[in-house]
C-alpha cells in the first residue's frame, strides 16, 4: 500500500455539559436531548478538495452499537443528534486507486464542531509477497527470488512495473542518503540495476489473487548448487533476470531460454540482481501515465552520486509518489532502533527481521483472511508486522490458511 503524505490531524471541539437524559427535548418529545454536530472536513494539501469536485463522501457516525451512514461533501454536514459520546468516521474514492479516510470522536452535551483531516490514500493492488534474497549456501548467490501478487479483485497488469533494489548494511551512522530517503527521493539501483515488465500496457495481465515469481536464474539451484544447499528450484519461474555481456563484459550471468527477461532500464554494476539482501530493502513503482521510464533514467536531471562523494557511478533518483510497494529487511543481528531507514516513514514504518543468512529461507507477507480459496495479505506500510520472517518459502506456492497475528 502507498499512502501519500498526509499527516493525520484530529480536531474535535466541544463542551462536555453533562444534563438530564430524562428531560423534554427540543423538539418535545420524551427522552434524551438532542444538539447540532457540525462536522467539517479538513485537509493538509488545498488541491485535494479542487480534485474532490463534487464527489460525495459517507460519514458513519456510532454511539455504542448504533451506527448509522450519511453523505457529506466539502461543505460538510449538520446533523441532529441525541446527547453522547460519538465516533466519526470519513471514506470515500477520487479513483479506483485512490481512497480517502478520517476519524475523530466528540462528547456531544451541547451544540458542538468536528473538524477531521483526510488522509488520501493510494492503494497498491501489486505488493510483493514473498522475498528469498538470504542464499541456500555459502557462496551460492544465485537463487535469489521474489514473489509479485494481486492482491486486489481487478485484473492488474504488470506491463512497466519497475523493481528497485538497495543491497548493503542498514546504517548504523547517518546514510548520505538519508536527506534525500526522509523527503522521499530513492537511488533506485544501489543494489545492481533497475528492471522492469516488458509490455505495451495490457500484455501481462495478473489475476486477481495471482502470483509470479520472478528469479535472478531461472533453474533448479538445488542441484546446480554445491552439495549439502538448501537452494529452491527455480526452473518454472515466471520471469528471470539476466545481465548479458552488452551490460557487463565479464557477465556470468546465463540467459535461460525458457524464461522471459526483464528489461534492465538502468544498470550500475553487478551480474546478479538484488545479491544476497542480509540488510537492505527492494520497491516496486510505476512511471505516471504518459512517462517512458528509459527516457526518465537517461535523463541527467533525475541522476545523482553519492551525497558527499566524488564517486562516478550515477543512480536513477525515484520520488516516493511513483512507490508502489517497498519493503526493508534488517540483519537480526542489529538493533532497529540503532538503524537508520531506506524509505520515507510513510512508505515503510519498522524493518522486518531477515532470515538466517545461507539457510534457505525468506520472509513472506501473512495471510488475513481466505475466501474462496483465495488468499489476502496483510499491508499496513510495515513490513516488521505485514511479514513473517525466517520462513521456508517455496517458489509460486498457494496459501489457503490464515496467518496468526504478530506479536506485540
């Protein structure tokens, strides 16, 4: 899920006057009084009501176990209302992608005001969910995998995703990055490369609840590995990588015929994508409608070196907005509090543990909820809590059972 920055901010105004509940109500009748709530809508970007138009919202207001819904647009709404605690709620969509939510709560004794803040949201159908970046064996980093679903009911289509990948420490001093990371401005190929679906638009379609797998070589690494390895066979992948000889002159890469490629949009180094992520973290985005990506990373504006450095090799910088799904792993041998992150806080909130470095297994995103046989996972922008950590994970398997919730 992609949540554009927003930050929350709840105003409730209010007396709290307790009175009888036993007198004559305004209008007469027998029982609880009743006062004006005013509720008004808020938010931090001016622009969003111009895109709300006149685009109705459903406020849902509760009191105990009754609940009732009503409309409410950007002039908002007065309602009438027996005395009482209420909590408030605000929903609604500018697109299929794009949702908005708030949430207050008022003590409601005498005339009062609401004010709640939207938070727009854009919801990411494609996610990743499932990540092998730790090796089955010492010195074998060729098995790594990872897993793309739809986790939404609409066909989706993978046609210009694009996979971006940071490979090294979690930082345990303030990365040269970090200015940039905090205002959401990513080097999207610290890790080897930038990559991305082929297709003009709706040539790779993904079902709803489907799943493929997307392998740096696409065979059976459990008997191309040494002995004694815990490697997966990755020989019915749905996609590889494959740094040819054009990109690397020394490429040991092999191009396994069977396999569809992705397209390498901008390569740094390296003939194995995303190599062996102990610490580190991978995204997935999407260029605006109408932006190629290849002519975005060719051009010089959107490239940039190492903060601070003198050093030649140039990253592809990709703002947040265009952030799909992005997920970081940390060694478990480090304090997260000692890290420092590779994304903004409102695309990743906490690090999930990696799995034991060269034990054949990943981290894979829980189950919620099944219906039908088909699987929904957990995505809250926290990969700590959407992921369960050191897991053997096994290539395109199918999930029909609900995952515990995690610990506190």
């Amino acid at each position: 899920m992609k949540k554009v920055f927003v930050t929350i901010l709840i105003a409730a105004a209010a007396v709290a006057s307790v009175l009888s509940s036993c007198q004559k109500n305004p209008e007469g009748e027998e029982g609880v009084k009743k006062y004006n709530l005013t509720v008004k809508l808020a938010v931090a970007d001016s622009l969003l009501f111009e895109d709300l138009g006149d685009k109705s919202l459903t406020l849902s207001y509760s009191k105990g176990a009754d609940s009732k819904d009503v409309p409410i647009d950007t002039a908002g709404v007065i309602l009438k209302l027996p005395q009482g605690t209420y909590s408030l709620s605000v929903s609604g969509k500018l697109s299929p992608s794009v949702s908005l939510s708030g949430a207050a709560s008022v003590e409601l004794y005498q005339d009062a005001e609401a004010s709640i803040e939207l938070t727009q949201i854009m919801a990411s159908p494609l996610i990743f969910r499932a990540i092998y970046s730790c090796c089955g064996i010492k010195g074998y980093t060729r098995d790594n995998f990872f897993e793309i679903v739809n986790n939404s009911d609409e066909v989706q289509y993978l046609d210009g995703v694009c996979l971006g990948c940071y490979s090294g420490a979690n930082y345990t001093s303030a990365s040269a990055w970090l200015p940039l990371v905090q205002k959401g401005l990513y080097p999207g190929d610290v890790g080897g490369a930038i990559i991305a679906f082929p297709g003009s638009g709706k040539e790779h379609p993904l079902e709803p609840g489907q799943a493929i797998v997307l392998a740096n070589d696409a065979t059976d690494h459990s008997t191309k590995a040494p002995a004694g390895n815990n490697c997966p066979d990755l020989s019915g992948a749905d996609w590889e990588v494959y740094i040819g000889s054009d990109l690397k002159s020394n490429t040991k890469d092999t191009d396994y015929a069977d396999v569809p490629n992705m397209e390498v949009i901008h390569f740094v180094s390296n003939d194995v994508w995303c190599q062996s992520i102990q610490n580190g973290g991978a995204f997935m985005f999407r260029m605006p409608e109408g932006v190629d990506v290849k002519k975005f990373a060719a051009d010089s504006t959107n490239l940039m070196i190492t903060p601070g450095t003198q050093a030649q090799t140039y990253y592809v910088m990709i703002p947040s907005e265009y952030v799909l799904d992005a997920v970081s792993l940390r060694n478990t041998a480090k304090d997260e509090s000692t890290l420092f992150p590779f994304f903004a806080s409102w695309d990743e909130v906490a690090m999930v543990p990696q799995a034991t470095q060269n034990s054949g297994n990943g981290v894979r995103r829980r189950v919620v909820k099944v219906e039908n046989g088909r699987a929904y996972y957990q995505d809250t922008n926290n990969s700590k809590k959407d992921f369960i950590s050191n897991v053997k994970i096994v290539p395109g398997a199918e999930y029909t059972e609900v995952d515990p919730e995690p610990e506190a």
